[in-house]
C-alpha cells in the first residue's frame, strides 16, 4: 500500500465486516453419513482464506432450514456486514438462501467452488455402496442449486456476482474473491468519509460543478463545508518551531531545489502543519479545494501556499483536489483506497511523434506514487490562479497506470469511467507541475475520442497499477456504471 507514517483517516472508520455463510439441506445429514461435517470442514477453508486484517468475517456457519435461514439474514444485520459470501457447499433449496440475502440487505457474492479440479471417477465407482456414491458426489455439486439461487434472485429484484471454480489451487477464482473484498473496502471507506469543501469553485468550469447530494447518494459519507477563515486562523497559530519542523520534514519527503527562497519554503511550511489541524479537526479523509482570496491578504497568502501540505496529505491517503472538483476528490480518493495512490490530472498535451499523451496538472500531486522523489520549484506566478510560490514537479512512476474519473451524466446520474495504460519514460515540460507521458492500447488520437465521448469533466485521477476490473467491481457494490475505453 502507498502510505507515509502518519496515520490516516481511513484507518480510523469502522473494520469491514463481510458475512460468510454456507448452504445445505437438512435432510441429508441422517442419509449420508459424515456429509455435513465434511462440507462444515470446506465452509470453515473459505473463513481461512477469506480471513485478513483488518477485515472481519462473520461466519453463520451451514444454513440448512428456512427457519435457520430467517434467523441468519437478523443475525447479518445486526452485525452491520459490509458483503456476504454465499458458499454454495451442495445442493440446498433456494427458500433458505433469500430470507438471508433479503433481510440483510446488502451485495452477495455466490461463491460455485469445487472442492478439486475433478472426481476421481474411478475411485468413485469403485465404493460399490450407492449410498455412499451419492453421499461423494453431493460433496461435489456446488454447481446444482447455483441457476436455482440466481432464478430467485433475479426475480427478486436482488443483485448478485458470481465466482465459480475451485477450493483449492485456482488463483484465477481466488484473484476475483480479494478483488471482491477490495472493492467492499473501497465502499466501506467511502461510506465513512468525510469530504471537506474548502472555498468556492473556479469560475467558469461547467464542467466540474457537482451537487453534494447526489455525491452523498452515490457513494455515501459526509460533505463538511469548510471556511478557509478557520485554515487562516489556524495558520496564525503554528509557531515558528512548528513551521521549522515542517521544513525539515518537507526536505525529507522532496527535493526542495535550491533556487526556493527560504522565505517561501517556511511560508508552505506554516500552511502545511495548519492544514494537518483542519484535517484533524474536522476528521477529513478527503478535500476539494478553490480559493483566490483576492482583497484579503491573509486569505491569499494562506491559499497561495497550500500546494506543498496537499501534496504531503495526498500522499497520506487524504487527497486534495484543486479547482473544488469534488467529483475528482472522490475519484483520489477510491484510487488511494485500492493502494493505488490517485494524483491530480488533465490532458497537457499530444505527442503524436510518439502516439502518447502529455497529462498533468498545476497544484498538488500524490508524491507516494512519483518516479524518484518530488521537485519542489518556485513560480513566480500560478497560471491562471492568484499568487505566486512554492509547487511540485513530478512524474508517475514508469509503468502500468489506471485512470479514474467520476462522471455526471446528461440524465443526471454518475458513472466511473476508466482506461488502462502506461507511463512511460521521455522528456516532460519542466515547469514546477506534475507532468507524465502515457500510452494506451488505443493510439492517441483514438483514446482521447473514446474518453471524451463519456463526457467526463477535465480532470481525472491517475493511480499505478492496472485496477480497471477493482473499480468495475466498486460500480457494481455502489450500483452505478461503469465504462471502460481500453
């Protein structure tokens, strides 16, 4: 995962709590001798595999009656579970499956896993005893009750994901399961989070107005309106040893060049720790920021120096994006979530010589995720922008990347949409931004028709590593679209 020491608001929400429960019938346990133990034994495996912190599995254990089965789905729901897994260990009646599924009213994933890759038929055929064969292959039919499960389900009106394959030495189904769990995680923390909106939009940008509300039904959690007052009075407060420190813990975590005026340095320093008691303050895990603060100094110079704290708290797994777009805020926030990082971004550029595109952006940039450590380089102005100072220069790390952007459509709802690629080596502009050059396996030209005919807004987050298929899982959980250009 890309974290720095600090302690981030993410850790501090609740566990995940996913449910686990197995299905069989009752009547076959005096038929068969030593069937439910057995497959109590498979059901038990499954809470092993599934089991890692800081995740908490509520096992059931086999739910054989409808009766059980009531009783599971109250059980479920008291226990506040984030996702249920459904072992599907043999044949069992579909009646003791919803009364779980409806009561506890959240995604279930339908695991169809075999015990090994096949019977071994001869072995099978040489017990003799037919009791006995239908008792071993009952331990073998995970497959039989799963159309019956999805019947019920789909004329419920019940969503539900699949993964068939194996108990044991099948990564192809135990990949899907953790993916499966990721995504959980990243609509739990999303339920939890708290974003902050730290001044006004810039003027102008259509495209990046969002409606908190409709944030909030989508992905759950808190919009704190924050004044940047309360940011200026604390940053009159930080003391000069505090600020000092800072300084030195930013020349740790950059490469503060050596044409930055001091001055300016202790000035983002001072920025930085009163951003650190904002977020503190307020229990912020993520912060969508615009201010020009023109008329009043201490407004301006407050947010004139917010870039060096927002990279430092990006980094921590609290993501700060310019220009207020909240859409791009929650966007960071699901790529950091996956430990994939999620730094600032826009089209910069095309180079067509090369078929890549330029992409980057002004202000903060995730610098857990930078090819070699971040440049800190003075401007004298920021474009576009009130005021002047200290900003990053960075690039991706060189390598497989995922780009996210949240989307509001033209009938009103969100979609995530993704494309998967590379960052990869080659001249950037050196002009104290973060700056990357990226292929896809669309050509330039052709990627950027397919992203844009999304109509995403401007901006997007890029993390490393490809997470396209998390993310497509993350839709699913939240119930949303999700398109994906390559």
């Amino acid at each position: 995962m890309l974290r720095m020491d600090t302690v981030t608001f993410s850790q501090h929400v609740e566990k995940l709590k996913v449910g686990l429960f197995g299905i069989g019938l009752d009547t076959y346990w005096p038929q068969f001798e030593g069937l439910r133990d057995r497959l109590s034994g498979y059901l038990a495996e499954v809470g092993r595999k599934l089991a890692r912190p800081p995740v908490e599995i509520v096992n059931l254990g086999l739910i054989d009656t409808p009766e059980k089965a009531m009783a599971a789905g109250h059980a479920f729901r008291q226990a506040d579970v984030d996702l249920i897994f459904l072992y599907v260990t043999t044949y069992a009646l579909s009646s003791t499956v919803l009364p779980v599924v409806r009561r506890a009213k959240v995604p279930v994933v339908i695991l169809n896993l075999s015990p090994a890759a096949a019977i071994d038929y001869e072995a099978f055929n040489r017990l003799g005893d037919r009791t006995r064969m239908t008792g071993e292959w009952l331990a073998w039919c995970q497959a039989c009750p799963t159309p019956e499960i999805a019947n019920v389900f789909n004329r419920c009106g019940i969503p539900f994901f699949q993964v068939s394959g194996m108990l044991h030495d099948d990564p192809t189904a135990w990949n899907e399961i953790e993916s499966w769990i990721e995504a959980a995680k990243v609509a739990h923390v999303m339920e939890h989070n708290r974003l902050g909106g730290l001044g006004h939009y810039y003027g102008g940008m259509l495209d990046i107005y969002s409606d908190f509300t409709q944030q909030c039904a989508y992905f759950g959690g808190h919009v704190e309106i924050v004044e940047v007052e309360e940011l200026a009075a604390l940053r009159s407060e930080v003391s000069q040893a505090d600020a000092r420190r800072r300084v030195d813990e930013i020349k740790t975590a950059m490469d503060v060049q050596p044409d930055c005026p001091p001055a300016e340095l202790l000035r983002a320093a001072r920025t930085s720790v009163a951003l650190d008691r904002l977020v503190e303050r307020h229990a912020l895990g993520s912060i969508a920021y615009y201010y020009q603060g023109t008329g009043t100094p201490e407004h301006e110079d407050v947010m004139s120096s917010v870039i060096l704290g927002a990279s430092l708290l990006t980094a921590r797994g609290i993501p700060m994006a310019g220009e207020y777009e909240v859409k791009n805020a929650q966007a960071m926030k699901i790529m950091d979530i996956l430990g994939a990082g999620g730094s600032f971004t826009e089209y910069y550029a095309v180079d067509y010589n090369d078929d890549v595109v330029l992409m980057g952006h002004d202000g903060p940039g995730h610098i857990a995720i930078a090819d070699g450590k971040t440049k800190v380089r003075p401007l004298a102005v920021y474009h576009g922008k009130v005021g002047r100072g200290l900003s990053v220069e960075m690039s991706v790390k060189h390598g497989p990347v995922t780009l996210l952007s949240v989307v509001q459509t033209g009938d009103g709802k969100l979609k995530l949409l993704t494309a998967e690629g590379h960052c990869i080596p080659g001249p950037i502009l050196q002009i104290g931004n973060t700056n990357s050059r990226y292929k896809f396996a669309l050509d330039a030209r052709n990627f950027m028709n397919a992203w844009n005919a999304q109509g995403p807004a401007h901006h997007c987050a890029v993390g490393i590593g490809h997470v396209a298929k998390k993310i497509e899982k993350v839709a699913a959980l939240l119930r949303m679209e999700s398109v994906r250009v390559c």
